[in-house]
C-alpha cells in the first residue's frame, strides 16, 4: 500500500528530468525522486546530491 505524492505540473517534470538526467527507471525510484524532492524544496541541484547518497546506499538487488 503505497502512498501516493501530491505533485503540481511543475515538480511533476523536474522529478522527471531529474530522473531522465540519474538513468531511473520505475515506480520505486519516481517516488524516491518525489520525497527528496519535497524534502530539498526541489531545488534540482540538492536533489540530485542526495539521490546520489542514497541510490549508493540501498542494496544492489533493488
């Protein structure tokens, strides 16, 4: 039971460039994307920092 997120338009296509510019792929990843993001305000450039600290930190598998 996945929560969904809240996104206007415009945080909608910055979640997916950021994800276009990553190489994400998928449900999973597409709400990582929207939770950092509301976390970092969407500011892109802190978005991208802690994608990176976390896609290194999750299991190789996923």
């Amino acid at each position: 039971m996945s929560k969904k997120i809240e996104l206007n338009e415009e945080q909608e296509l910055l979640v997916k460039e950021v994800m276009e510019e990553l190489g994400l792929k998928g449900g999973k990843d597409k709400r990582l994307v929207s939770i950092i993001g509301k976390r970092t305000n969407f500011d892109k450039r802190k978005m991208i920092v802690a994608l990176k600290r976390a896609i290194i930190g999750r299991p190789a598998n996923e």
